[in-house]
C-alpha cells in the first residue's frame, strides 16, 4: 500500500474510533443521567432517613368494620387506598431498593390506634374519617398546617377539605350535592390532598410522616398518582413540610385527569 493510501485508511480508520469513542461517552453520560433520575432524585421526593436499612416506612389506610367470616374479621378498606398502594409501591421501589427483598407493611388505621403506634417514617392513606392516624395528625398539627378535613351537612355528602389563605381565611374544596330523593349524586369531580412533614410522633425530625387523603375515594389515588410523578421537580419538593391539593376529574368510577391547584411549602407562604 502506498504512504497515501495509507494515511487515507489510517484517517479513516481514527474518525471511525473516534466517533466510536464519542458514542460510547454519550451512552454512559445517559445511562448515568437515567440511573440518577430514576434512583436517586425519587429518594429526594420521599425524603424517608433511614428507609433502605432501619426504618421502613408503614402504610395506615382508612378502615372500615370488619365484614365477619366463619373464620376471622375481614378489614375493609376503599378503592383510594388500592389505587394509592399501586402508584406507591413502584417508585418507593425505585428509590429504596431493600423493597425487592420484603413485602410493604400495612396496617389498619383503626380505632385504639395510639402515638406510641405511630413512630418511624409513616405512610398515611385516607382522611380522619376513616383513617385514625390521620384524624390524630390533623388534631395535632391541622393549624400549623393550615389544613383540616372534615365532613359535609346532610344535603352534601362526602367530605371537604379546608385550605387556609394568605389573609387567614379558609377556602372551601369537594362534596357533591345530594340527588332529590336524598341519594347519592355521581361523583364527576374529587380533591386529592398530600402532605409531608416531618414525623411528629418520631423525635427524629428527619423521619417523615405523608399523608394522601381525598374528599371522595378518588382523590386518594390521585393524590398518590401526582406525588409520585414529582420527581421531576426536586427544587420545589426539597423543603422538609410541603403540601399540595389537587383537582380530580372522575368518568365512570375512573380518574381521568388530575390537576394542580396550589402547592406550598410549608413554614413560608410562596405558592405556585
């Protein structure tokens, strides 16, 4: 081969390598952009100290009365709280991977519940009505948050969710109005609620305490299917309390859409 032939091959030969090695760069730059998205940020969503060794989180859902069997009491949770667990599970997965090796912990948030019960990074799944823990939190920490949830008058039903505003009044959210004859309307629209704090029952201030409650059934869900998705905004979830609440748009016993109403940060009044 001539001396130019070879240079020719050789040239050729060092642009195929280099753009070989340019590829491979920009595959490994992604593959770590991905596996920091996907693994590291979700634990800054959560927040949970701790979770991948010594403290676990434990999931409370609303409860109803047992339905009784020849053998045992058959606990009774709702819809929300399913719907909930099934967007839950898979980016507490993603973020604390210990989760491959034991099942999630849950537990009733019946009556009889108690502060020493309450401890550790906490899960909590539905309203005061149903849901014990979350009755106990909002009796406790309902004024600081600016929160509170309670039910409707007898021509509404479902409950509504109280927001306090800047100049301390408080804004009304959810119950649908009863039918004529007293039953039930169609549930077309829900409120989904989510908090998280630190835990109040736990003197570790880095142990967290979440809440997902709606007016209705959906919005429990919902409440879940949007935090989860917050990954993507780690500046606006970095603060120790948050709080947000959601509109939920509901077809055919489906949440169909869901949108953001107002987000704060607890421990200042900056929404967005």
């Amino acid at each position: 081969m001539d001396p130019s032939s070879y240079s020719f091959v050789m040239a050729v030969t060092d642009g195929l390598v280099d753009v070989g090695l340019g590829r491979i760069a920009d595959a490994l730059v992604g593959a770590a952009i991905v596996l920091v998205s996907v693994f590291v940020v979700p634990r800054q969503l959560w927040r949970l100290h701790g979770a991948q060794r010594s403290s676990p989180p434990r999931i409370v859902v609303s409860y109803r009365k047992p339905e009784e069997t020849s053998a045992y009491p058959l606990p009774v949770t709702g819809k929300g709280q399913l719907d909930a667990v099934g967007a839950l599970a898979p980016s507490l997965v993603r973020a604390y991977g210990w989760r491959w090796r034991q099942p999630l912990t849950i537990v009733p948030g019946a009556e009889g519940t108690e502060p020493r019960d309450l401890g550790g990074n906490l899960i909590l799944l539905g309203g005061p009505m149903r849901n014990e823990a979350t009755r106990m939190l909002f009796a406790r920490c309902g004024e600081r948050l600016g929160v509170r949830q309670e039910p409707y008058d007898e021509e509404v039903y479902g409950d509504r969710l109280l927001i306090r505003d800047d100049d301390g009044g408080w804004q009304t959210f959810g119950g649908t109005p009863r039918a004529r004859d007293g039953t039930r309307g169609k549930v077309t629209e829900d409120y989904g609620l989510v908090v998280r704090m630190p835990n109040p029952w736990d003197d570790d201030r880095r142990k967290q305490c979440l809440v997902f409650s709606g007016v209705h059934t959906y919005g429990t869900g919902a409440a879940a299917a949007y935090f989860v998705k917050q990954w993507r905004k780690p500046a606006w979830w970095a603060r120790h309390g948050v709080l947000a609440l959601v509109r939920v748009e509901v077809d055919s016993d489906h949440v169909v859409e869901i949108e953001e109403l107002l987000f704060r940060r607890l421990g200042d009044r900056r929404r967005r």
